[in-house]
C-alpha cells in the first residue's frame, strides 16, 4: 500500500503527518537479505514474500500515522469541549460500576448477602431474647435476691455514714471519734 495513495483527511493538512517524538521501528532489509531463505521456496517466492512483507510494513507506518493524527485530533476535541482526563476515568469508572450492579453475578451476590443478613439479624434477636429472660430469671432467684440484699447493707452502711456528715467509714474498732490516718505511699 503506497502511503502517497492513502486518504487521511482530517480537516487538516498536518494532521496525517506524524510529530518528531514520534518515531517507527526501521526496516532493516540488508538482514532480510542476508538470512538464508526457507528451504522449498524458489527465489521468485522469497521475493514475491519480500515484497508483500514490505507492503506489510508500509501500511502499518501509514495506519501509525493515522492513528497519531486522530488522537491528536481527539485531544484537541476532549480539550475544547474542556473533558479532562479525570472526567474521563469518572465516567469509565460509573460506566463499569452500573454494568457490575446489573450483572447477574452481582444480584446473586447481593441476594445471599440479603439473606445472611436476614437470618443473622433473626439469630442475634433470638439470642438476645434468650439472655433477657435468662437474666430476668437469674434476677428472680434466691441466690440473686441475698446478693442484692448484702449489696444493700453494704451500700446503706458506706452512704449512712456519709448522711450523717462524717466524712470517713465508720471504723471496724468501733472508735468513731478520729478519721483513719492518710497512708498514701506517694
């Protein structure tokens, strides 16, 4: 394919040319020429072979060339309309994000997520349940009422002495008349 024949009009005379940073693998033919050819081909093959694959390699300059220029042009469209590259990913990123929620794999996930949760919730109700009656049992036991009764005495002794205005526990020698020594270590 001859690069003079090929049409890239984009509205531009600059525009199928390719800019200096870029730069194309170059062809070497004189290595072509110096490796043996396949046994079985004949020389009018290998050169029919040579030239198709010089072809080859000027359309893929050429379809380079184009490819530069349109996304030049497509830069210069993206910045016109002031889409930046971020915008760009935003949009890719929710574009991917809806595909994934209407996906079946997604609405499988999401259901037995669903119904775990609902089991687990009615789970921890149910446990819950169980340790409230079990603790308003424990409260209405024997055991349970002479704890809360020497709690009582405790708290009535240690809040009786305080009403009295003594600012000091009454003393386990029954000497009510001098506060308890300070016997801090510090």
């Amino acid at each position: 394919m001859d690069s003079a024949g090929q049409d890239i009009n984009l509205n531009s005379p600059n525009k199928g040319l390719l800019s200096d940073s870029m730069t194309d693998v170059p062809v070497d033919t004189t290595v072509a020429a110096q490796t043996p050819a396949v046994e079985g081909l004949t020389e009018a093959e290998e050169e029919e072979l040579r030239a198709e694959l010089a072809k080859v390699e000027e359309e893929i300059v050429t379809l380079r060339q184009v490819l530069a220029a349109k996304e030049r042009h497509c830069g210069e469209l993206k910045r016109k309309l002031g889409l930046s590259a971020l915008e760009g990913l935003k949009q890719n990123l929710s574009r991917s994000w809806r595909d994934v929620q209407v996906s079946t794999a997604y609405k499988k996930t999401q259901e037995t997520f669903s119904q775990a949760g609902q089991k687990t919730s009615a789970a921890l109700s149910t446990v819950g349940s169980a340790i409230s009656r079990k603790l308003g049992d424990m409260r209405n036991s024997a055991t349970f009422k002479s704890f809360e009764d020497r709690v009582g005495t405790i708290k009535s002794k240690v809040v009786g002495g305080r009403e009295n205005g003594s600012d000091h526990l009454p003393s386990p020698t029954g000497s009510d008349d001098k506060p308890l020594p300070d016997h801090t270590p510090f």
